[in-house]
C-alpha cells in the first residue's frame, strides 16, 4: 500500500514539474515579445517636423569693463568678423602702464639682496676673527663682544632673507599690476560677428556699462515645439534636418539647401498643454542661417540613429 502512494506521489511530481515549466516558457515568451514589439515602434516612428521654428544665436554675449573709465581706443565696428582672444576696446590706461612699469622695476632690482648679502658677509668674518684671537690668547676680546658680533651675523643672515621676501613681494605687486591693466582691455571670448557697438572713442564708461555685443556665427540654435507625444521619441543627440522658411524673404537657393544638426536639448517640463520645448544645434557655415529667421526642423527618432 505505502508503495502504490508513493508512485503516485511521484507522477504528481512529475505533472506539476512540466506545468510550471510550460508556464515559465509562456511568460518569458511573452516579455520577449514585448520587448521585440517597443523595440519595432521605436525603430519604424516617423520623422517628427517642426514647423515655424525660430533661429536664435547659440552663443552670445555683452561685453563690458571690470572698471570705470574713458573709452580710450575701439578697434572694431559693427558688422566686423572677429577671432577668439582678438583685441576689441580699451579704457584709457596711462596711469595703469605707469604703475606696471614702476612694479616692473621693483620687481627686477636686487640691491636689496646684495647688501644685505655683503652685510652678512662682513658681520660673519668680524665673529670668526674674534674667536680667532681668543683662540691664539683667551681673554683677547671679551666674551660679551664675542656675543654681540654673533648676534649681528645671525641679524645679518635675517636681514638677506627679509631682502629675498621683500623682492618676491615686490614680484606679487608686478602681478597684480598687470592683472589690474588688464581691467583696461575688451577682448573677444570667442569666435564671431560685431552685432552692435554702443559707445565712441571717449565716451565716458561705468563699470559694467555696455560696450560691445557679439554673437557666435558658426553654429546657431534652432528651436522649437513639439506635441508631447512626439517628445517621447526625441531625445539629446538626434540628428536633425533644417529648412529656411519664407522663400520670397530668404531666397530660393537658401531655401533649397539643407542644414544638419543634432538635438541639445529636450525639456523635461511642458510648455503648454500639448507641447514641449526642443532646440537644436545646427551647422552654419556660410552665414544663411540668421537670427530672427524662421525655419522648418525635421527631427529622426534615437530609433532611427542606432
């Protein structure tokens, strides 16, 4: 009897063993298939345009002087090309050169080091011949002289030291002179065009007034928006496509011509009820792309770039 139940038991073991597993095969089946079926949605959604899409710098700047002053030299004009680091405007700053050349100087001299050298020098051969006379007879130069010509060897020795300081001071204030004449000086962050110049030659200035306006003209922004479910299929680096709209304002052949460019940006916020913000930056090579334009964004899903 004990050993008809344990055959059964046996094939009951058996019978649940192969529904479990057929039931791990369906499950495991069906996440597959999920997965597969995103995947496809991902890869085959269309092409997201973006109509009426504005152009905007994507880099720009005013440029204004850490200081009060009067406009001493301006060297470019609106409409002027410019290169990273090139000179722009200076305040006037012949009082500022004058300070730097007085620094300069105090900076390079070291009188100062060599007489106190030569001080040390004779203080320390007067101690080494007392000890000498006293070594030849005792009691030659009395022990307190002895003292006191050491103590003014040591002060000696100091006194080169202090020297060094002062030069490496004088040094630091050449520095800061110089780093104040810069204060004087405009010049351009980066790569770009003169968009407007506000002040002349004499003009007086204000600290922070101001002077120069520049903006980047080798890429530019190109934003837009999108409805939220296009969003989900756009995301930071996605290659896009750039049209100029307006062919009677633009011209034909700047219409025509297509402008690449990859997604910088997806806000994580609506901007409206049905929309999100996006831009991107795009390739400006001869100059069509201009700020204030209209343009058309035609935006490939991350499906479409893997």
């Amino acid at each position: 009897m004990r050993k008809l139940l344990d055959d059964r038991w046996r094939r009951w073991e058996w019978v649940l063993g192969l529904l479990l597993v057929g039931a791990a095969a369906t499950v495991s089946g069906n996440g597959g298939g999920q997965t597969a079926e995103a995947k496809s949605k991902t890869k085959n959604a269309s092409p997201v345009r973006i109509e009426n899409c504005t152009i905007k710098p994507l880099e720009e700047v005013v440029l204004a002087f850490d200081r009060p002053g009067i406009l001493g030299k301006l060297s470019v004009r609106e409409g002027d090309t410019v290169t990273p680091d090139q000179f722009l405007a200076t305040l006037k700053d012949d009082v500022a050169r004058a300070s730097l050349a007085v620094a300069q100087l105090q900076a390079d001299s070291d009188v100062e080091i060599v007489y106190a050298e030569l001080a040390a020098e004779v203080m320390k051969t007067e101690h080494e011949q007392m000890l000498e006379a006293n070594r030849r007879q005792p009691g030659t130069v009395p022990e307190l002289e002895v003292r006191r010509a050491r103590l003014n060897h040591d002060k000696a020795i100091a006194e080169v030291e202090k020297a060094r300081q002062g030069r490496d001071v004088f040094k630091a204030k050449r520095d800061e002179a110089a780093a104040q004449l810069d204060t004087y000086r405009l010049e351009a962050p980066f790569e770009g065009f003169i968009t407007r110049v506000h002040l002349v030659k004499g003009a007086s200035v204000k600290q922070g007034d101001p002077v120069i306006e520049l903006a980047s003209t080798r890429k530019v922004r190109v934003e837009g928006y999108v409805l939220v479910k296009d969003a989900a299929h756009i995301r930071t680096g996605c290659a896009v496509e750039v049209h100029l709209e307006k062919p009677d304002e633009v011209g034909a052949d700047a219409v025509a011509r297509v402008f690449p460019g990859k997604i910088a940006f997806v806000d994580l916020a609506k901007a409206s009820v049905t929309k999100v913000r996006v831009w991107a930056e795009v390739d400006n090579p001869d100059q069509f792309l201009r700020a204030g334009l209209f343009a058309t964004m035609t935006v490939l899903p991350a499906g479409k770039n893997d």
